[in-house]
C-alpha cells in the first residue's frame, strides 16, 4: 500500500497538500491579498506554491499539471505573464485554464497543480 502524507489539514474539509506515489497533489492555492490586481494575486499564488513543493521535497522543476481558474477571462494576459516569468521554461507542466467563479468575488486565480517527488 502506497504511504499517503498530508500536509496542512484546514477546516475539516481538506489538506492543502498530499503526498502520495511519488507524486505531490496540491490544493487551489490563492493569494492572501484579494486586493491585489491579477499579477499581484498570481505572484502570492506562485510563491505559495513553491513553498509547500519545497516542503514536500519537490519544486516548480519537477511540476507534471496544473490548472488556473481564473474569474475573468479578459485577465488571462495578465497572469500568463507572471506565468512564464516564474515557471521553468525547460520543465513546463501540461496546463488548462479555465474560467470559473470563485469564492470570493474579489478572488481572482486559484491555480492547483500536481508534482513529482
């Protein structure tokens, strides 16, 4: 049976990280500022991101998926260029972008993402 480790449980409803088959399964990560523009709320996404990969002993390098929700389409230029700026354009992970409502209307982009050990 393949060890299953979660990281950070919240609410009773889900863990922002697990790890499980060599494989580390993170949930939509968001920024902390929902003040922020679409490039600011990205920037805190990604850097979150890199945070609980590094935890989980992985890295943007090692990235296999990913998928962004983001509440306006029109705002896709805007968080593709703080995209290619911070991901590994040797390493790119499969990708969709889908636009969806979040949960906040002030919440811009929710990016999950799935990474190799």
């Amino acid at each position: 049976m393949t060890d299953v480790k979660r990281h950070e449980p919240e609410g009773g409803i889900l863990s922002n990280a697990v790890e499980a088959g060599g494989l580390v399964f993170l949930a939509g990560s968001v920024a902390d500022d929902l003040d922020l523009d679409m490039a600011g709320q990205t920037r805190q996404a990604l850097a979150y991101i890199d945070q609980m990969l590094a935890r989980c002993g992985s890295s943007k390098a090692k990235l296999v998926s990913a998928t962004v929700y983001i509440a306006d389409w029109a705002q896709a230029p805007a968080y593709n260029a703080v995209w290619k700026e911070w991901i590994d354009p040797n390493n790119l992970p499969a990708r969709a972008t889908v636009e969806a409502k979040m949960f906040s209307p002030k919440c811009k982009i929710e990016i999950m993402c799935v990474a190799a050990k």
